[in-house]
C-alpha cells in the first residue's frame, strides 16, 4: 500500500482504456463489441474455433486470441469471421 507521500501512482495501468495508457480508439472499442458478438454468435451456431477457422479462412490461434482480448481485431479479421460464420457484416 502506497503512503500519502508516495508519489506512485494509484490508479491501475491502461485505466484510459488500453495497455498503452492512451485513450481507447472508438473503432477498437466497436471492433471488440463485434467480437463479442461473434464469439456469441460462433457458440450459438455450436462451431469450435478450429471449425470456425476452416470456415473463414482465419487461423485458430488468431480467434482464440480475439475471444480472450489477448490480441485486438482488425477489421479484415472481422469480416472474416463474419463470412465464415454467414452473417452480414452489416447487421453486427
């Protein structure tokens, strides 16, 4: 525990909003709502992620590390794993 004298922050890294400590882009923030829904969408359709990745083209490792936010989406992957999953990227 930090004294009032210390001059440590208290406050938890990344609590802007990512690992960085800057600002959390509203694309990334939407990107991983969608990813969210994908993932719920992937159970919904009782897809694991290895057949999920034969579908769409998208490495088992790289959902995974999408599902957990280890790694952050991008866009191309989304749309990806939209069209493997048969939803319109426009209704997500």
């Amino acid at each position: 525990m930090t004294s009032p004298s210390d001059p440590r922050p208290t406050s938890a890294p990344g609590a802007t909003g990512s690992r960085t400590g800057r600002a959390a882009d509203p694309v990334e923030v939407r990107l991983g709502a969608a990813v969210q829904r994908l993932y719920r969408a992937r159970l919904a359709a009782g897809l694991s992620q290895y057949a999920l990745a034969a579908r769409s083209g998208v490495a088992q490792p790289v959902i995974s590390g999408l599902e957990s936010g280890r790694q952050p989406p991008t866009l191309t992957t989304v749309i990806r794993l939209l069209e493997g999953l048969g939803i319109d990227e426009f209704t997500i």
